[in-house]
C-alpha cells in the first residue's frame, strides 16, 4: 500500500512539474510574441489600413437568440467599427421575444426577397431584413438551431471574404477590425486571426460606442479579469507560437470564408462550439496530407468586450458547460492526439489540453485527497502538507501576476493605479477559493459528460440590465 502511495505521489509530483514548466514556457514565449509584434506594427500601418480601397472587405455575423435588452448596443457597436468596407449580419436564431421588433424599430428594416447560399446545410431561414438607414446591415430570422447553426446561416449571406463572429453581447474597440485584418495584409497563406476578448462588466457605452473602460464591480467578475488576461496574454499568445492555437474564443475570430467554408462550420451539437470548431479548423490548416500551408494568428491588441456571469450560479454553469464542451471537442477528434500529421497541432496543442486542461481537475482533486490521506495516516505531517500548498499557491501566483504585468504593457493597461492595486489583490485572492470552486464546477462537468452523457447547454445566462451592462 504504501508503495502505491509513493508512486501516486511521484506521478502527481512529474505531473505538476511539467504543467508548470509548459505554462513558463508559453509565458515567455507569449511575452516574446506580444514584443515582436509591437515592434512590426505601425500607426501608419493602420492608418492606410483604413483608408485604403485595397482591404479585404468583412463581414461582421453575430448570432443570437432571445436578446432584445442587448441587441440594438452590439449591433450599432459593429456599424460604426473603424473599418473600410463591412456589413453586419444580424442572425435570430429562433427568438420568442422581442428582437426582430427591436431591431426593426432601431434600424428600419423592411423585408426582401432574397435567398441565403447553402454551402453549409442549417435549419430554415424564415425571413431576411435589409435596413432602409444602414444599406451595410442585414437581419436574418431563422428557426432555431442554437448558436453554431446561426453562424453558418450568416456565413450564407455573407458576401466578403472575411467572415468575423462576434457574440450578441460583445463590444469591440472601434479599431478591433483593423488589428484582426492587419495580418491577413502581411501574411497571404493567413486562414484565421484571433483576439482577445475582457469581461464588458465595468465598461461604459453610449450607443455603441465605448466611453470608459473600467473594472468589473464584484470580486467574481474581478476574478474573471485576471483569469481572462491570463488566459489571452500568455496561453494563447504562446500556443499561437506553437502553431498549437487550439481555443479560439467565439466572441471574436476573423477567418478566411472560404476556409471556414471548407472546414464545414461549426457544428451544431456540440455543447462549446468555438472550442470544437477551433480544434477541427487547425486539423483542416495543418494536416499535412493537403499540402495547405495555411496559419493562424493572434492579435494581442484587437479587443473585444463580453460579458462575464457576476452570480454564482450562472459562474458556476458556464464552467460546467465548459468542461464538457471541452471534453466533446477533443475526444471528438481523438485521432489527432499524438498525430504528426498534424504538425505542433497534434503532437502538442492537443495533448496539452486533454492533459493539463480537461485532466487537470482530477489530478488535482487527487493530490488533495492523497494529502489528506497521508495526513492521517502519519505518513505526512501538517508542515509538510503546508509546504507543499504554500508552494501549488505561490506558483499559481507568479503566472497569474506575470500575465497581467503583460497586458498592463499594452495599450490596454487598467486606466488608474487603483483598478491596478485592485487586480494585484484579486491575483492573491484567486488561489484562495475561486480556484478550488472552478476545480469543483470543472469535476461535476465531467461526472456529468462521462456518466451522466450530459450534452445541453446549460442555463441560458441571465444578462445584465441595459443599464447595468454598460456601466
């Protein structure tokens, strides 16, 4: 028994040693990222950008379902986007409020005579809406089919060749498109381009347009700050790196409509459908089997705002949705764990989320538990258990504090030294029980995955007050 004891504790031991040596690595490499791309940019550069005849045009798809409270701020948030040529695609998916009757009174839509293109099969497409007052914006009402379904009905109507996704409670800076395309300008083989995306929960917006940035009000949607700009400013800055950019958030990508096209879409059963589309569309670029030589990138300063649960209930089941969206997306495409045909895709961004993202939660929960058997069965003493927690803390810590130093490097740095001293606290207090209820929200998902074979979505989330989500 005892020997068992050892070599389950020499595992978690190399386990946890190599977690945190992969989160150094993609912390440097990250930072390295974030400077070489600062030093290749220009003003100038996004200046003849946005002037320039020659950009490839975008269109801009927001999906939605049931969001009359929010829809009219998002949507004139992406029309006055600083960009050369765009148009916005609105999708309800299915609404049972009042969004159409919104948007109609908002924008002056009337109905057309027009037929969506069908390279990707969705459910029905009921009604398509032209504006009498913005000629770039278009609405479609369609049965509902949840998000991903939406998204590849607009990219039916969409007549550019750069198709951006956006949620319906998303915010961009008025520049987002202009830093997401840049790159496609410099890099002709380039499929995709991600962004980063911060909670909304603080921002003051005007129609449609941001006049404050500021910090979320709770300590949970605090917490969600530093967890995001950990997140963007070194995990997928560093795994972009690695051509292993395998979580490309749904609130905001920037891709190629022909290659979303030939990827096939997101699919419209799985429970995280940005996770599972990211994962298929770095198989569709980097399988070597076609010769594409396509890439990806990330933009560390195209910014996009969304809004992030302040109760703990909804907290609670968006990270249970994520953990079994999670585990979908990768055992889905299992066959590309370990796979060279891939390139750095299989052999290492995949692997490294089933290991030290969807696995991490159990491993954890088993190092707790072997401590408190250790402890009392006097094989261990309470210093020692000490030692060793005080150490899992002080790392957490470190690269937490490392990520956030990082964006406050950016352009996007916290507008005061207060909001700054405010994040520094939340990083020491996360580790302090946020954590350890994101372990258990992520252990109840997989329960529910694996045994109960829970695949819906969860609770709609409850969105803020029209007031309240901009202030």
């Amino acid at each position: 028994m005892i020997n068992i004891v050892h070599i389950l504790l020499w595992g978690i031991l190399i386990y946890f040693v190599a977690l945190h040596l992969v989160y150094f690595l993609l912390v440097f490499l990250g930072a390295a990222q974030v400077r070489r791309y600062k030093s290749a940019v220009t003003f100038a550069e996004f200046d003849r950008i946005s002037k320039s005849e020659l950009s490839m045009p975008v269109s801009v798809i927001i999906p939605g379902h049931n969001e009359a409270d929010i829809i009219v701020g998002t949507v004139e948030n992406a029309l006055k986007l600083n960009y050369p040529a765009h148009e916005v695609i609105v999708v309800d998916d299915g609404s049972t409020d009042d969004t159409i009757g919104v948007l109609q009174r908002r924008f002056g839509l009337r109905r057309v005579d027009k037929q969506a293109r069908k390279r990707i099969g969705t459910k029905q497409v009921n009604a398509i809406y032209e504006s009498e007052t913005f000629p770039n914006l278009v609405v479609a009402a369609k049965e509902n089919g949840r998000r991903a379904d939406a998204i590849n009905a607009g990219s039916g109507l969409a007549r550019y060749p750069l198709l951006c996704v956006i949620d319906a409670d998303c915010v961009l800076e008025p520049d987002g498109l202009l830093h997401m395309a840049r790159p496609f300008l410099v890099e002709s083989r380039l499929a995709a381009s991600a962004g980063v995306v911060r909670p909304s929960n603080g921002l003051t917006v005007e129609n449609g347009t941001i006049t404050r940035r500021g910090l979320p009000r709770t300590m949970l949607g605090l917490n969600q700050e530093i967890e995001y700009a950990r997140s963007f400013h070194w995990a997928r800055t560093g795994l972009s790196r690695l051509r292993s950019m395998l979580c490309i958030s749904g609130a905001l990508l920037l891709v190629k409509k022909s290659v979303f096209e030939a990827a096939g879409g997101p699919w419209p059963q799985s429970i995280t459908d940005d996770m599972e589309f990211a994962i298929r569309l770095n198989g569709h670029i980097y399988d070597r089997r076609n010769g594409r030589h396509h890439a990806l990138a990330f933009t560390p300063d195209a910014v996009c705002y969304t809004e992030v649960p302040e109760s703990w209930g909804q907290y609670a089941s968006q990270r249970n949705r994520w953990q079994r969206g999670t585990l979908q997306s990768i055992f889905r495409h299992w066959r590309m764990l370990f796979n060279p045909r891939y390139g750095m895709t299989g052999i290492f961004g995949l692997p490294f989320f089933l290991f030290f993202e969807a696995l991490a939660p159990l491993v954890e929960l088993l190092a707790y538990t072997l401590a408190i058997v250790l402890l009392i069965a006097g094989l261990a003493t309470g210093k020692q258990v000490l030692v060793l927690l005080f150490l899992a803390y002080i790392t957490g810590v470190f690269l937490t504090l490392l990520a956030v130093l990082i964006n406050e490097s950016s352009r996007w740095r916290t507008a005061s030294w207060g909001e700054f001293w405010k994040m520094i606290g939340a990083i020491f207090l996360d580790q302090l029980g946020f954590h350890q209820f994101r372990l258990l929200c992520s252990l109840v998902g997989t329960f529910q995955y694996v045994f109960l074979r829970r695949r819906d979505l969860g609770a709609k989330m409850e969105r803020l007050t029209p007031a309240a989500a901009v202030s």
